[in-house]
C-alpha cells in the first residue's frame, strides 16, 4: 500500500465517524463514537508526524496540536453537555480542513519519492499503526475510494 492511500483511507474513515456522531442523540452511542475517534485521530496523528511529514510541515503540527487539545476537551466532557456538539463541530472542520490540506498540499510532494519508496513508507506507518493499535491496517485499495 502506497503511504497516501493509507491516509486517505483514515481521513475517510474518520470523516464517517464525525458524520455519525453529528447524526446521533444517543448518549451511549455518542460515547462509543467518540472513544473510536479519539483511537483513530491518535494513532492517525501519530503515524503522520514520526513518518510521513519528515520536518517540513509545521503548520501540520500546529494543527494536529489543536486537535489534540479538542481531543483532550472531548475526554472530559460529558456528551450531553451543550459544549459537546460545539467542540465536536468544531474539532470536525479543522480535521476536516486539515485532511484536505494534507491530501492538497503534501500529497502531491509524497508523489514525488516515486511509486517504490511511498510504498516502503506506507509499510512502515501500517506497522506503525500495528504496533499502537494491535490491529493490522487495512490494505489500501479495498473499501470506498473517491
Ligand atoms: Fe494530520
Ligand atoms: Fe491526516
């Protein structure tokens, strides 16, 4: 798997669980939702600045920083608090412009390691997530794409 399929499928697959989480009322479903987005967005981050951004990209890392501390705001609050919605909207598009910016902006000088290196760093970051998650990463290629 290429190192930029491997993001775009947890760019995608985070996207889903924040469409999820705006669409449900239910509290213990809220809860699930978020722990899934706090696992995801983590080792996401992670395996983004030890691998992929090399120290090029410091705006990357300001936002992630956000993020992180949104993600830290979420974990202490309950989900039927008012601020909840308001912290998950707002965490929702800055990951939401993040991801975008990533895949605008940083894939396109990822392409140009050449097709054999992104994927010698896309197996890196998937034992990467192996090694943080104890799940393997899925291979790229399968599921939705856009
Ligand atoms: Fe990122
Ligand atoms: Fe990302």
């Amino acid at each position: 798997m290429t190192a930029t399929n491997l993001l775009k499928k947890q760019h995608q697959e985070v996207k889903s669980l924040f469409r999820r989480v705006q669409k449900t009322e239910d509290t213990e479903a809220r809860h699930d939702l978020r722990k899934e987005i706090i696992n995801n967005l983590t080792v996401h981050a992670k395996i983004e600045e030890e691998i992929f951004y090399l120290d090029l990209v410091l705006e990357a890392y300001e936002e992630h920083h956000v993020v992180k501390l949104l993600l830290e705001d979420l974990s202490n609050i309950d989900a039927a608090d008012k601020t909840f919605t308001a912290k998950m909207t707002v965490l929702g598009e800055l990951v939401e412009h993040h991801a975008d910016e990533e895949e605008k902006d940083m894939f396109p000088l990822a392409q140009k390691l050449g097709e054999a290196q992104l994927e010698a760093v896309g197996e890196r970051m998937a034992a990467r997530v192996e090694a943080l998650t104890g799940q393997a990463a899925e291979p790229a290629g399968r599921g939705r794409r856009r």
